[in-house]
C-alpha cells in the first residue's frame, strides 16, 4: 500500500471514509513529513498543526457518528502564502506583511472548509509573486525536491515543492504569469492555470489583477480536476468572476484523444529552449498521436511579443495594486516615523519591499507616466488584443495547442537572481495564456539529468473539461507520475 | 551601442512618484537594470497596432452593479488589529501639514 504521506487526494479521501485509517492519523503523518523534511525543503512560511489536527478530529467524529462527509474530507491541503486565511497570518513571503493576519477568509478556503478539506500550512512564494524561482522570498528561498541545490520554480514554488516532497496532498497556487505552471514542471507535480474569472480572485492578495488567477496543483491529474471542481463557480464578492456552471470536472477523465487536433506553435520552441526540453515535449506530443490525436506545427507570430507586453502590463497593474502599502493601516512601519507623510511611506515601503518588488513597482510607475504611457502600457494592451484574437483563429484549427512549460530545466540557487531580465525570459512559453486568459496545465512529460520537465496543455477559454482530457490520457499513458524524488 | 532610456536622475524621480526611497548603490544597480529590461522592451515597437483597441481585461464585462444593500461591518477592533500604531479608535497617522 501506499504510504499515507504519497498517497493522492482521491485515494485518501476514500481510505478515510472506509475508515481504513483515521483524518488523524495521517494528518499527524504529514506533520512528521513536514518535521523531517522542512530543513532541507523550506516549502512553508507558517504551518497551522493544531487547527490542522483539531479539524482532523471534528472530520474523524463526523464518520463515527455517520454524518455526511464533504469530497475532501481529511485532505491535507498547503495554500499559498498570498491566499488570505482568517486568523493565520498572510504574507505574501514579504516584510511588508510578515505579521498580517487577515480578518476574513477567501472564497477559496471557504470552500475548502466546506468540502471537509484540512489546511495544514501557508506556502513560500516570490515576495508578492514576483518572480520565477521563490527565491525573492523574504524568508529565504524554497529548494527543489528533486535536487536541492536547484529552484522549485516560482512563484507558488514552496506548494509545488510541498506536494512533491509528500508535505501535503493537495496545493493552491497563483499564477499571473507562470507562478502555478512553471513550479509544477519543475517539481514534476500537476498545475492548472484555468481560465480567468473562473476561480474567484476575492481575498487573493493582487500582483496584476487582470492576469492573476488561482488554481489547484496536486500529485495527479484527477486530484487536480477534483479540487478545481470545488474551488470555481461564481462568487458575487468578485466582480471579475465569470457566470460559469458549476461542474464536476472528474467526469470528463477519459483515456482517450481520438480525433483531437492538437496544434504546437512554433514560437513556444524559441532560441532559449533547452535541446532536452524540446526533445522531451516533442515526444509527449508524439505520445499523443500514437493514442490517435493528430499534431501539426503552427506559427503564432505574435506570440514573440508576449513576454515584453506581458511585463509592461504586469508592473503597471502592480504599481498600482501595490500603492497601497503605506504601513499604516497594516503592513510594515518604521519607528523613525516623526517626519511628514511622504517620507514616512517612501521608508516603510523601502524597509518593507525588497528589490524585485521595488523594481516592478518602479518600472510600472514609468510605464504609466505622463509622455511613456502610449508608448509602454497602451501599446502592451493593444498587443494583448493581437494576442487573444491570433489564438483564437488557431484554435478554429485546432482543440488545443502544446508546448513546453518552461523552456529550460530548473537551474541551480543563485545562478540567475543578480539578473532581473535573465528571470524574466524564463516565463517566455506561459506568459501569454495569462494576456489571454486561457486555461493551461502543466503536466510532468520526463526528466534531464533527473531534473523535472513539464508539458503545457492549452485550450479554448472554459475549455477545462478538454484540457483535462488531454492531460488524463496523456498520464495514463506515461510513467513519469510514478517517480518520486529522492528523498530519505 | 545600447541607448540609456532612463538616467541616474530620472530613476530618482520615479522612484520618488512612487513613494519608494532608494539608497545609493541601488539608485545605480536599478538603472542599469531599467535600462537592460526597456532595452528589451523596445521589441513591441516592430508589431503594428494601428487601428488595434487595448484590452484591459478578457472579461466580457461592462459594470458589474449589486443591490445596495447594508451588511454588519467588521467591529472596529477587528478592522484594527493589524495596524502598526492607533489611538484608541484611531488610526495615527504621520504629519501631513
């Protein structure tokens, strides 16, 4: 039998319900993972263990007294840290808000609590999810399970790391650009970026409000069906929230892409690509058509612009998401506090941010300035629309389109972090599906030198169902879920 | 040879419009660093989007109304736990005048 601490969120919920074992008892199993590992690992900033086992304990009386149980009943679940959780503090991994605790749950934990789920700590992240490696962490940088000396990816990289490493069953992460796909392929797990507006955004602490978006990562792709089934559906406390019907996404498993016409445009192999990645993606692609899907090669030229439109757009939203950190009604402030107003936040702001964050915001100041703003912010926007539309002529071709997740292998702690620009090529190949808020999953496709490489499915706005699909079939078909890194 | 967009001085400036004192050393680091990265972001300048409309958001939306309706508000000593310094009801804030 499995051991408790690797077992998927379907299989557990069902051993509980049988009471094979208790929500206790592997609630505590998962402490001791945490315990053994967290040294090496560093996926948490704050873990909850007594509320964990005290709900543990509500869910194991529930079954002996035979009331019903909500579908994810004794799940152990880690949230990132930008996902705020009453009365458990929230800090985005930054100063800024290392002892927030916010006042109200997200409608994502809502949920969570009503489906019997078990939140069992909040996750490392980039400060305030910028970046690509969790290593603008303000509490240190998360290691990758598969090699620690190498990034998790970034930014939801310490619930990546933790699903890898057995620390939790199922994940939240965020992702405005990248920040649930690229750390899913790189600690070799499953992540779903769905469709914008389909998870609500209400208590998600804002990067760039038009990208961000919420999603599941777990072990599998069932699980990750599972927990997006209950974490979407409108809510009334997020206007951007989109009318969607509420739908179990489990129910589209099938093993099966018989007649689907999968595209893979060209610009998402560009010069930086790694040989093994593409050799690796390529063969998954292949993979899928031996199973009966036919693949062809397209060309999205527009795509080549993504990456500088993206960041544009992003710092600009930032800049003015993230205004309003004055210190002053929570967040850091600085003793010295006796000058006028101006200097008191450009202090707290100096002392609270760190470098990344400061630089976003910096450079979004620019971009929206009086003289740049047609010239940075409009022109980005005017490409997203270019961007949107070409994907949605190539998905009059084809069902859904492929590519690699992350254009090179994890690469080692430090190697990248002094060169902002280097980082920000890195999220080349999942920037666009943000500008386009298209549904995406990373899906483990095989390894380099044992380091992890992952495989992006996307499809058509609300497509989820489709998406699943592909990458149901294409997991059931390789072998790669199986391995486990190699941890004591 | 690379174009300089932004200046020492300019860096200053913006970093001031956006409440965030810099020191010394990074008022240097960062302007390199704006440079390399504005450098990059010459590349949208090749793609015509004459006649294209911006896109703020995917959302079909226009304006999203409800009822006006009054909830319970969160009690004052909630709402104020996480500030770093009150009186009594109060928020304290620094001198404005």
């Amino acid at each position: 039998m499995t051991k408790l601490h690797a077992t998927t969120a379907k299989e557990l919920v069902e051993r509980i319900r049988n009471k094979e074992v208790t929500a206790e008892e592997y609630v505590l199993s998962v402490f001791e993972r945490i315990h053994r590992l967290e040294d090496s690992i560093h996926a948490f900033v704050t873990v909850t263990k007594e509320k964990a086992i005290e709900k543990a304990r509500e869910i194991d009386k529930k079954i002996s007294e035979g009331k019903p149980l909500g579908r994810l009943a004794g799940v152990a679940i880690a949230v990132k840290d930008n996902i705020c959780t009453k009365d458990t503090r929230t800090t985005c991994s930054s100063k800024m808000l290392e002892s927030f605790v916010p006042p109200y749950d997200a409608t994502v934990i809502e949920r969570i609590k009503k489906e019997d789920g078990i939140i069992i700590g909040k996750t490392n992240m980039d400060e305030f999810a910028m970046g690509t490696s969790t290593e603008t962490s303000y509490f240190g940088p998360t290691h990758n399970p598969w090699n620690l000396s190498r990034v998790p990816g970034g930014s939801s990289g310490g619930s990546a790391a933790a699903i890898a490493a057995g620390e939790a069953t199922l994940a939240l992460g965020a992702d405005t650009g990248g920040s649930i796909r690229c750390p899913a392929s790189y600690c070799s797990v499953v992540g779903v970026k769905p469709t914008y507006g389909l998870v609500s955004r209400y208590g998600l602490i804002a990067y760039a409000n038009s990208l961000d978006q919420i999603g599941p990562m777990a072990r599998n792709v069932y699980d990750c069906a599972l927990f997006l089934s209950i974490i979407a559906g409108h809510d009334p406390s997020d206007s951007t929230s989109a009318k969607a019907a509420k739908r179990d996404y489990t129910k589209f498993l099938k093993s099966s892409v018989e007649g689907l016409k999968i595209g893979v445009p060209e610009e998402l192999f560009g010069e930086g690509t790694s040989g093994n990645v593409e050799k690796q993606v390529w063969a998954g692609v292949h993979k899928l058509e031996e199973l009966g899907a036919s693949c062809k090669v397209t060309s999205i030229p527009s795509l080549d612009y993504a990456l500088a439109a993206y960041y544009i757009i992003a710092m600009s939203e930032a800049s003015s998401n993230l205004a309003r950190y004055d210190g002053l009604r929570y967040g850091y402030r600085t003793n010295r506090d006796n000058g006028d107003w101006s200097t008191v936040y450009s202090k707290n702001r100096r002392i609270g941010f760190g470098a990344e964050v400061r630089r976003r915001i910096i450079l979004g100041t620019y971009a929206l300035s009086t003289g740049y703003y047609d010239k940075y912010y409009l022109k980005a926007l005017k490409i997203r629309t270019i961007i949107r539309r070409d994907f949605e002529k190539a998905f009059k071709e084809f069902n859904v389109l492929i590519s690699p997740t992350m254009p090179i292998p994890p690469f080692k702690i430090g190697e990248k972090i002094q060169d902002p620009l280097a980082l920000y090529m890195c999220d080349v190949d999942t920037v666009s599906m943000n500008l386009a808020g298209l549904p995406t999953i990373s899906v483990p496709c095989g390894f380099t030198a044992g380091l992890p490489i992952g495989m992006q499915i996307i499809a058509p706005p609300l497509h989820e169902d489709l998406m699943l699909q592909v990458a149901y079939t294409f997991e059931q078909n390789t072998p790669y879920k199986n391995q486990k890194p190699p941890l004591k | 040879m690379k174009r300089r967009y932004l200046s020492k001085k300019n860096v200053e400036h913006i970093a001031w419009l956006a409440h965030i004192e810099l020191s010394k050393k990074e008022k240097t680091l960062f302007t390199k660093q704006f440079n390399d990265i504005l450098e990059y972001f010459k590349k949208i300048d090749e793609i015509d989007t004459e006649n294209v409309q911006p896109t703020y958001h995917v959302l079909d939306l226009k304006n999203v109304y409800r009822e006006d309706e009054a909830t319970p508000s969160m009690p004052i000593k909630e709402a104020l736990k996480n500030v770093p310094k009150k009186e009594k009801k109060f928020v304290k804030a620094p001198r404005i005048v």
